[in-house]
C-alpha cells in the first residue's frame, strides 16, 4: 500500500507550468507575518515564528526580562533600617545594605580606620556604637513561646521556640515525662 499523499517538493514539480497555483501553495506554506518586534513583514519559514530575524527575537526577550525584573522590583517588600552610622532610617533596598548614603558609609569606615588606629576616644567610639545597636534591635524578629504563649523577640540567628530555659525545659518534661507511656505523645495514643 503506496502513500497517497504528495510532498511538497513533488507539489512543486507538478505546478512548475503553472505559477498562480504554485505561488498561492507557496504562500499557505510560507505566510507573510509580521514581525512581533520591529514590525517588518517576513515570509515565515514554520508555523510559529514570531520573528523575523534572531536579533528580533533576542531584543524581544530582553524587554521581557527586563520588564519582569522591573517588577519584581515593585513587588519586592521594602525594608525599614537605621543608618549604622548616623542611626537615620532609610528604605534598605538590598539586604545587605548597613548605610543610608554613600557619605555615611565612607564616615563609618574612617571612624572604624581611626578606632584601630587608636585615634578615637572611648566616648567616641560609644556614640557612633549606638546605631549599630539600634539597627541590632530593629531586625530582631518576634515571636510566640510555644510553652506560655508570651511574644518574645529572638536574639540567635536559629530560630527559637522557647522565650526561656525554664519554657524549654518544662515543654520537654511535659512531653517526655513520667506521667507519659511510652509510644505517646502529650498522653495521646
């Protein structure tokens, strides 16, 4: 059993003589698109090209890597934070980001430079100290023990459960204790 469909290349050969049916096959397999880009007409080598060069189609995926970086930005959640040096509070666009400006930034590594230098007093070194402590206390993150139920606000980098030693130990005991048997837990099957 032959196949009883013809390929293009046959197609072609068949309607040589006649150039209105084979321009109009020409143009059902290579349409006329435009461009998505740079809005030029091209004729269209597959179905589902966009494009008319690769150019186009790299400078297209530009602007919507671009487009979607820009909003990703907007979306990001800006942080509040206190200036290291000068304890103003700014928007902190990076998460590493210590200083206001540029200009606090360069005064905080001088002092830092003077202080190892044992230019700067004591008193010196305490007041521009205290910013740094106020930035401390600002990313403190707050939680909920979960033996008292009391808000407490975590001072290790690890997460914490417990606002003490006492709330850890006595969760402990409640848990595995003498009044529990074993294979329960908190006196439940």
């Amino acid at each position: 059993m032959g196949n009883n469909y013809l390929t293009r290349e046959q197609m072609k050969e068949v309607f040589k003589d006649n150039p209105e049916i084979l321009n109009g096959l020409m143009n059902i397999w290579f349409p006329e698109k435009k461009c998505e880009y740079c809005s030029s007409i091209f004729i269209s080598k597959r179905s589902n090209h966009k494009f008319c060069s690769e150019s186009c189609n790299r400078a297209k995926q530009n602007e919507v890597r671009k487009e979607k970086r820009r909003i990703k930005r907007l979306e990001k959640k800006i942080e509040k934070a206190i200036c290291f040096n000068c304890g103003k509070i700014y928007d902190k666009t990076t998460h590493n980001r210590k200083y206001c400006s540029i200009k606090c930034r360069k005064s905080r590594v001088w002092k830092i430079k003077r202080t190892r230098e044992g230019i700067l007093s004591k008193e010196q070194i305490l007041a521009f100290d205290e910013a740094a402590k106020k930035q401390f206390i600002l990313n403190l993150k707050t939680t909920t023990c979960n033996f008292c139920g009391v808000e407490f606000k975590q001072h290790k980098k690890q997460e914490t459960k417990y606002c003490c030693d006492f709330c850890r130990k006595a969760a402990y005991k409640y848990v595995t204790g003498p009044h529990v048997k074993k294979g329960e837990v908190n006196g439940i099957n």
